[in-house]
C-alpha cells in the first residue's frame, strides 16, 4: 500500500498542474499581463499573495498562467524523442546488423557531446522559441528512448510470440508493432514521465539563456530567471515560480517512480 | 561590445584627469582625505577586453581600460566635453584653421624607460589615420600631413578646417606608441605586429599589462616612469596594482563586492542600484554618460521579404512615439536613474539641443496612426539581444504601451551575431540599441544616426537630403555659432521624421566598497584608475 | 570472444565516432547565423574590413577546403587560434581544463559520497519514512533549476556566512579546491538525486534476488551477503552511472560555471558559440568528445573488472 502514497502524490500534482493549465482563469486573481504601476515590485500582501514583478504582475497569476507554457513544453520536449526513439529503437534492435552499427555510431556522437552545449547551438541556428526548442531536444534526446527500446525489443525478439506469429504467417510490420511494440514499451513509458521533470528543467535552463519561450508567453524558469536581479530585494519574483518548477518535478518524479513499481519496470 | 547594450561602435577617449580638478563638483568619486599610497585594487569587469591595439581594436572593452595604458597628445576632461594637455602641453592653430602646431611634454618616457621622441608621435599619427587601419580612420580623416619641426613641435596641416581635431587628439585611436618597439614585433603586416604587441603593450599611460589570462583576469602594475604628478606631488598612480577579475554574470558580481571580494565593479544593474545605495559598505557612483537608449526603426518603404512596411511612413514612427510613456519606461527600465531623452544625442553631448521628444499622448498615436491608413494598428517585431534584462524590460513595456493602439509587438531574442547580421543586411523592423559617443563632438553620433551616405543611418534606411547637407557642412565650420545653428536643424528635423523611438538617457553605475577611492569614468565611458587608491 | 579482442573492438569503434564528431561539429558551427568578424567587430564595421579580415582566417574558402584545413591542423598537432581572443586555441583550452575537470571530479565526489549511504539507507527501509524522506529531498535536488541552486548557495554560504568565496577559482590545490566546493555542490545536486535513485533500485534489485536467497540458505552471515553481493553490484551500478553522467555533468559545468565565474571550458564554450570562435568551438568539441570517450572507456573497462560478465 505504502508503495503507493508516492505515486499517489505524484499524480495529485499533476493533476493540479493540469487544471492550472487547462482554466488558470479559475485560480489567478488577476490578468498576468497587466502593469500595475502603483504596484511595482510590491511584497506579498492581501492584494497580491505572492507580491507583483517589476511591472507590478501579479506572480501568483504569472505562475499559474506559466504552468500551460511548462505543461506544453514537458509533453513536446518529451514527445518527439519518445517517437523517434522509439521508433529508431525498434527498428535497429529488430533488424541489428549494420543498422545497429550505424545506430551505435550516431549515438555515440550525440551523447559525447555536452547536451546543454548541443542544444544551444541548435536554438542559436534555428533561432529561439519554443518550437526550434523542441526541435533541438528532439535531435539529442532521441537517443535515450533509442537505446532503451531497442535494449528491449532485443529482449522480445527471442520471445516464444515472436516465434509464434512467424509461424503463423504474420507479417513483420504485425508482429513488430502490434506484438513487440506493446510488450517493449513499459520502460520507455516510464522513463519519459521523468524526462518531462528534465524538459521543463531545460526551458528554464534556456530562459536563463533568453533563448526558450519568448515574452510575453512566459514559463517558470523565465520567471525565475527575470527575478534572479531581485534575488534579495524581493525574493518573491524568483520563489513563487521556483516552487511551481520543483512541485511540478516532484510532481513527475513520484508519477514516474510509482509507475515503474505499478507496472514493474526496472529502472 | 554589443553584449549589454546593444551598439558595438561605442568607446571613449584616452586618458585623463587632470591633477588639480580630480573632484570635480557634481561628479561622484570622491578623494577627501590624502589618497593612499601602494596596494591593490580588485576592480569586477563583465567582460575581458580582446585587443589592445588602439588603432584596430573596436569594443569598448578594449578602449575603456586603454586609457590606463596609452596617453594622447590631449586628453578629455574629466566632465567629457572638452580637452586639457596631454603629451602635448600646447597648442596653436594657424592659418586660417588648417595648421596646428602641437609643443611636445618634454621628459617623458614610456613604461619601459625609453624617452618618448617626436618620430613616435608622427609614427602613431600616421599610422591611425591609414584608411587601411581599422574602424577609427574617419575620426582624423582631416589630417592631410603630420611633420617634426622640431624634437619637440608636431605640425598637421589639415586637408580642411576642422571643428574636432582637438577631440579627435584626445581619443584613444590616436594614442602614441613607441615605434621602434612595435615595428620589433614578429610579423610582416601592420595587423601581426600589432596582434604581437598587444599581448605586451607598452605606452605611457600611468599603469602596464602585467599578465592577462583571457576571459578571466588581467593585472596591471603602476608604470614607473609616468609624468602625471598625484596630489602628492610624487608621480601617480598611486596603486600599486589593478586586477580585472572578469565575471559575466551581474549578481556574482555584485555578491563578492558585498563580500568584499571586489574593492568595486562596473555595469550594476539598474534594478540593484537602490539596494547596493542603502549598504553602509558599499558607495554607489552613478557617473554622467553619452549613453542614449532608443529603439532603431526600420524606414525602407519594404521589408526584406517583400511585405509593405508600415514604420516607413513618418506618422506610423510619430505614433509610435506618442504611445510611449517614457517615464514609465525609466520608472520600469532604470528604476528611475534615467531621464527622457531630449535629442538623439545625450544632453551631456556638445552642441546638444534640447526639445520636448513627443509627449506621452495615446489620443494623438491613434489619431496619427489612422490618419496613416492604419486605424486597427499592425502588427510587428523587434529584435534584441538574448537574455538583456534592460532589452526585455523595455520591450515588454513597450509591447503594453503600443498594444493600446492596436500595434502588436512580437519580441525576437537573438543571439548577438545572428542579431548582427540581421540588422547589417537591414533585415529587421526594429531593434533595441543604446550608443554612447567615443569622441567629445556630436559628429560622430550624427554620422551614423543621421548622416545616410555612412550606414544608412543605423541601417534605418531613413534619408533626409537636408540633414546630409548640413553635416557635411558643420564638417568644415569652425565657427561655433553657425555650427551649433547646423547641429540645431539637424537635431529638429530628426526629431520630427522619428527614425528611432527615443527613450532615455542612463549615467553609467558602478559601485565600490567604501575604502576603494579615487575612480573616475568620463562621459565617454573610459575607466580612469591612476587617482584611484584604496584606504586603509 | 576474449577480454583484450574485446577492449580493442572497443576502441576500434572510437575512430569513426571521432571523425562524425568533427564533421558534425564542423558542419553546425558554420551552420550559426553571422560569422565571428560581425560578431566581434559589431554593427557598424565596414564591410570592405570585415571580407579582408575574414580572408585572412581563410573564412571565405569554401567549406569542404576549410574542414581539411582544420583536419590536417590536428594531425599536426594544431588546433588553430582562437578568433575572439587571438591566442591559440591550445592555451586558451590547457587555461580552462583544469578548472572543469577539478570541478566535475569534485562535484562527482560529492554526489558519490552523499548518495551511496543515502541510497543504502533509503533500500533498507524500502517504503519506510526514512526511504520518503531521503527520496523527497532527492526529487527537490532533481526539480530544481541549477542556476537558482548555485544563486542560493552563493547568497547563502558564501555572502551570508562568508564560509566560502564568492565564485572565482583563486591560486593553488587547496585554494581551488576551496573555491570550486559551492559549485561543485551546485554541480552535484542533480547528479546526487540520479545516483540515489539508481542505486536504490540496484541494491533492492539485488536484495531480492535468488543469489542472495541462496547465500542465506547456505549459510553465509547476513552481514556478510550485503558486503560480497550487494555492495559489487551496487558498485557496479555507481560506476555504470558516474560514466554515463560525466558528459551531462561537463553540460551543466556550462551554467554553473557561468554564475560562480568560474574559469572552465563550459563557459568558454559558450562564451565561443555566442562569438562565432570556429576554432575554438571545434577544437574544444572535440577534446571534451575525446574525455567523454575516455570515461566511457574507463566504465567498461571497470565494469569488466567487476563483473565477470560483461565482455564475454
């Protein structure tokens, strides 16, 4: 049962993210665009629980409006390397030989490379943004959820239903992805619940950099990134997102980890 | 450096501070009792210099701690507007304007013992003013020759009268080097020697390069032979030495001046200003600045894909201006160290003229912008450079100001090269910029704000016939009157076709412990350590 | 197939990969909108300086005579010169290792010597509050962004109680050990909460496992089971991991190094994709590849070592 609290947790604080997401309207008191200039970097008070920025935005509002920019970035910064891997994944651990060879060639480039580094040099060719963020995730992530599917798949691959379906006559595409795939991809699921944890980390990373989600739109880590100037005047800008960003991680750390018990993946 | 504040082509003069005047009334750093003798000084830089040639170099990181190595024959005072003697000690123009004789100061030496001669001096002048040579050529594009009358008389005779020789003397490009020392360097062209012998420059300035490792510290020990005399009457510097400890990030910085780590440190950030003044610690100086800060518009009839570009009429760019409300932007911006500006020159630039830059006045934007054939507004972009705080600042202020007349603004952060090339090949609709004179005459900013023939007037594409004519006629004005007459239209007309949207003026902010005395910055941003001094 | 046959394929499968690296990095560099003489010479130089200066870097050849350029200057042994800071590329890199290495090698000490107890603690009392509690901490490390750690830690220990410097990397063994604990610490924060959650798994994966029910049945002392089994495997997962990891831990040195001023190679990458500095991005590229492989190498080779298994 006790195994069970965390991911319970978990889930509650996703939960609780994505109808921060889905209708912010219902929880922020105020427009999280509107300059209050009688308000300037106000510290928490009634008006404001979480005190105003420097154009006297209401935090808590910003922070909650964010957590739809967060949720899009966890689920696309994620997404595209869960297919591509996947898919890249399958395909070399089922048909190995020199497409493995080639596979274990590229991923070797990729992750000796600085990941950080690598992706800020695909935001700095594409330009910023949202979209080129995914984009240069997708390029470098692709290969963990490569790696794990097709450690899998060679697993599977020598299962008794693999034999079973050549038998009977199936074809190679059935086989693969309506029996191999389902049977390979537990682990892969479970990784990427925590990888959002990482994606979001990463925006925030590249909002430090000014080269993530562009303003107004604004996700946590710019929010962080914009109060770090008031790191000690007021603390307030920088702190309400900050604990937005760590419960949102929790959030999907305790998802990922109780999943991978619930299903019982290794990890 | 673009890095901070957008425009790279800024710089400063060389040296300075005369001996006498050091505290100048309204200026900040202060040396009330006898300046302290020996020691060090831990000074915080946001970024390292990257070459110490003052003729090719082109960043301000460079030019504003040179002035600590070179000397020119004059040099800019203190309050930035005018000049006093240098290596020169006189000077007379004749002819009509196009003469001057400059007397040498006599008993010089350079910092490592060898007297300075006249040969360096005319070597040096020849050398800054090849067109081959760099960015800095234009600024003493008048001299047509430079002769020895004697060891110690220099003579230019000039291709035309010249309102700002005597500027253009006192600023870093025409720094005397020793010839023989530089010609000695490894290399065959004028570039290799000068890359040789900027990894151990030696001039006459007060302090010389010790050790430098780039991108993190660089140490300059006093210069054992400099002329100045300090208070004292013994020769300056007084410190002993200066480090540059090199910290990009601004509340690193600021956290070891609080801890004591750095006697002081430049660009604090304008939010941190109020805080850093209500430390017992720490003095913050806010030294007057050319520094402007403006949004460049793009004026070309087209964008670069082809699309009607709508700031190219002038009612569109005058709305623009009205819809601004530059005090909240100096309140959100600055935390209100800044002021309006008044001009597209800093107030503190000669010849200024002031006016009243376009009121806040949202009634009038919308009126104008109607009158354009834009009712419902449009829609449009400005560049900047990633991660600056006061950029995003004043963009995300500007994108609520115009969204009250219908003009949507998307914000593009860029990385500071892919920004360069954009604006370069006039690919933009707008960009944040700020300027800050390198020279004390109103030539050069007009030149490239203004003048089209230089770089289209920031690459706006904005031409105004009138205005090109008038300054290349205040070019060769050495009346003062008729040129501030000149300097006036051009500084209207300007205001009136709004090819930038004008925001404000900033002084520059640094901050040091309360000990760590004696720091000047000029107007034109050099850094002056020779008075500087730490107290016990 | 035998160990030494193994080792060498092994490494045989390096020199391709070193050779995709170059061309990949060669290829994006010059993919960067602008170019390093824009970059450094600002908005409004000239276009005549800026063609002459960039054919004297020999930029304005054509791609494919540039990449051979830059291949046949590492065969030679030079890396080129750096266009931002006109020194060779080699001094700037032997300038900024050490301060990288010290640093993750610390910051890799640091989460090993906080996460091996921790984890064991954590496995032992599965689902118990001490295992909640160790593990929660460990998810805040593994939430939070790492810039906002190092600010704290900055504010904190070094501003506050004056227990460490502010940033920097000061003079000798002693004093960059001193200067590089905070970021370090920074550093290994994230590195901490993976290493933890990894080894939890591998020790309770172990603890249920068959061999350690037989060893019981035979006999052997509890104590003794979790020293011979638990502990080599337990190993065995924290050097899988440490391996994996030095290359995400050399990515984040970018950002800590950043806000501790820290004199490393992080930084000067950075610092080099933002000026165009082609040699410098390359050549950089490419030794922090070449230290990757090396640790990849010593996690193999370490590994086989431990685990008679692997390599056969």
């Amino acid at each position: 049962m006790r195994a069970k609290i965390p991911l319970a947790i978990g889930m509650a604080l996703l939960l609780l993210m994505l109808v921060c997401a889905a209708v912010p309207s219902w929880f922020a008191p105020y427009d999280p665009l509107e300059f209050d200039f009688a308000a300037l970097l106000a510290a928490p008070s009634p008006e404001h629980l979480f005190g105003t920025d420097q154009f006297g935005r209401d935090m808590l509002s910003r922070t909650i409006y964010s957590a739809r920019i967060d949720l899009q970035i966890a689920v696309f910064a994620m997404g595209g390397p869960l297919l591509i891997g996947s898919l890249i994944g399958l395909l070399v651990g089922w048909y190995g030989g020199w497409a493995d060879a080639v596979f274990g060639r590229l991923a070797d480039v990729v992750v000796t490379f600085p990941f950080l580094v690598l992706v800020i040099a695909i935001v700095a060719i594409l330009g910023p943004g949202l979209i080129n963020m995914y984009i240069a995730v997708a390029c470098v992530g692709w290969v963990v959820y490569a790696r794990l599917m097709r450690g899998e798949v060679r697993v599977q691959k020598a299962a008794d239903y693999v034999a079973a379906g050549r038998v009977l006559g199936y074809s190679t595409g059935r086989i693969l992805f309506r029996h191999v795939l389902p049977n390979a991809v537990r682990p892969v699921l479970v990784y990427a619940v925590t990888d959002m944890a990482l994606a979001i980390l990463l925006g925030s990373s590249l909002g430090y950099l000014g080269l993530g989600a562009q303003p107004p739109e604004a996700e946590w880590g710019a929010l962080i990134a914009d109060g770090r100037n008031f790191f000690t005047t007021a603390p307030w800008v920088s702190l309400t997102p900050g604990v937005a960003i760590v419960l949102a991680g929790l959030g999907f750390s305790l998802a990922g980890d109780g999943l991978a018990a619930l299903l019982d993946v290794k990890r | 450096m673009s890095k901070v504040n957008g425009l790279t082509r800024r710089a400063s003069l060389a040296l300075a501070a005369s001996f006498s005047a050091l505290p100048v009334m309204g200026l900040p750093g202060t040396a009330q009792a006898a300046p302290v003798r020996g020691g060090k000084m831990v000074y915080g830089r946001y970024a390292d210099s990257l070459f110490l040639d003052p003729v090719l170099n082109d960043a301000n990181v460079d030019i504003w701690v040179m002035t600590n190595l070179y000397d020119t024959l004059l040099l800019p005072t203190n309050d930035g507007v005018g000049v006093q003697p240098g290596l020169a000690t006189k000077w007379e123009m004749k002819n009509g304007g196009k003469t001057l004789e400059l007397t040498l100061r006599e008993g010089v030496k350079f910092a490592d013992g060898a007297p300075m001669t006249a040969d360096d001096v005319k070597w040096s002048l020849d050398r800054c003013r090849n067109p081959k040579n760099g960015p800095w050529t234009d600024l003493v594009a008048s001299i047509d020759s430079v002769s020895i009358a004697s060891p110690t008389m220099i003579v230019l005779v000039l291709k035309h009268p010249d309102p700002s020789i005597l500027a253009a003397l006192a600023t870093f490009n025409t720094a005397v080097l020793p010839k023989k020392l530089f010609e000695a360097a490894p290399g065959t062209t004028d570039e290799e020697k000068a890359k040789a012998y900027a990894e151990k420059p030696v001039g006459t300035g007060p302090f010389m390069l010790s050790s430098w490792q780039r991108g993190v510290s660089m140490k300059l020990v006093r210069n054992p032979h400099y002329w100045k005399k300090g208070e004292d009457g013994k020769a300056l510097p007084y410190l002993d030495e200066v480090e540059f400890q090199i910290i990009p990030d601004d509340s690193t910085r600021l956290l070891k001046l609080k801890a004591g780590e750095l006697h002081g440190t430049e660009f604090v950030p304008y939010s941190r200003v109020k805080e850093l003044k209500a430390e017992k610690d720490i003095r913050m100086e806010l030294w007057p600045s050319t520094k402007v800060s403006y949004i460049t518009l793009n004026c070309h009839p087209k964008l670069k894909d082809g699309t009607d570009n709508p700031l190219s009429n002038v009612k569109v760019r005058q709305a623009l201006n009205y819809a601004v409300n530059k005090d909240a932007i100096i309140a959100i911006v600055t935390q209100g160290l800044g002021v309006p500006m008044t001009s597209f020159m800093s107030s503190t630039t000669p010849l200024h003229h002031k006016q009243t830059l376009y009121k806040a006045d949202v009634a009038k934007a919308k009126a104008l912008l109607k009158e354009a054939g834009f009712p419902n507004g449009f829609e449009t972009s400005c560049m900047m450079v990633a991660g600056n705080q006061d950029g995003l600042n004043t963009l995300t202020t500007l994108q609520q100001m115009w969204a009250a007349i219908g003009v949507k603004l998307k914000i593009e952060q860029l990385d500071n090269p892919s920004l360069t090339k954009r604006y370069r090949a006039e690919d933009f609709s707008m960009r944040t910029a700020s300027w800050t004179n390198d020279i004390s005459d109103p030539g050069e900013i007009t030149t490239y704000f203004a003048y089209f023939p230089n770089i289209g007037s920031l690459h706006s594409g904005w031409q105004n016939k009138k205005v090109d004519a008038l300054y290349l006629a205040s070019n060769e004005e050495v009346d003062v009157k008729k040129r501030a007459a000149q300097y006036k239209e051009i500084q209207e007309i300007y205001a009136a076709e709004a090819p930038i949207v004008f925001l404000y003026e900033t002084p520059y902010p640094v901050a040091f412990r309360k000990n760590a005395l004696g720091f000047v910055q000029i107007p034109l941003g050099n850094n002056l350590f020779e008075t500087a001094y730490v107290a016990k | 197939m035998n160990r030494g046959a193994w080792l060498l394929g092994r490494l045989a499968q390096i020199v391709p990969s070193f050779l995709l690296i170059g061309v990949v990095v060669f290829v994006l560099a010059r993919l960067l909108p602008g170019d390093p003489m824009s970059a450094m010479l600002g908005d409004h130089a000239s276009d005549a300086t800026i063609a002459r200066l960039n054919a004297q870097l020999g930029l304005d050849q054509s791609i494919p005579v540039q990449f051979l350029a830059f291949v046949e200057g590492i065969f030679r042994g030079e890396l080129g010169v750096s266009i931002a800071y006109r020194v060779p590329v080699t001094q700037l890199i032997a300038e900024r290792l050490p301060a990288t290495l010290i640093l993750t090698g610390l910051s890799a000490v640091i989460g090993i010597v906080v996460a091996v107890p921790l984890a064991f603690i954590a496995a032992m009392r599965e689902n118990q509050w001490p295992d909640l509690v160790i593990r929660s901490v460990f998810q805040v490390g593994l939430s939070t962004p790492i810039f906002y750690v190092g600010l704290l830690l900055l504010t904190v220990f070094a501003a506050q109680l004056h227990l460490f410097p502010v940033g920097g990397y000061g003079e000798g063994w002693a004093d960059h050990l001193w200067h590089l604990f905070l970021p370090a610490c920074t550093l290994a924060f994230s590195f901490a909460a993976i290493l933890m959650r990894s080894l939890r798994g591998a020790i309770l994966q172990v603890l249920t496992a068959e061999f350690v029910d037989f060893a019981r049945a035979k006999g052997l002392r509890s104590r003794l089971i979790l020293g011979r089994h638990v502990l080599r495997n337990a190993l065995i997962a924290t050097v899988t991991l440490v391996g994996l990891h030095v290359g995400s831990l050399l990515g984040g040195a970018v950002i800590t190094e950043s806000v501790f001023a820290v004199p490393g190679v992080g930084r000067l990458m950075v610092e080099s994709i933002f000026a165009r500095d082609y040699p410098v991005i390359q050549s950089l590229t490419l030794v922090l590849a070449v230290l990757v492989s090396l640790a990849f190498l010593v996690t193999d080779i370490v590994q086989m070592w431990l685990d008679p298994r692997v390599g056969r």
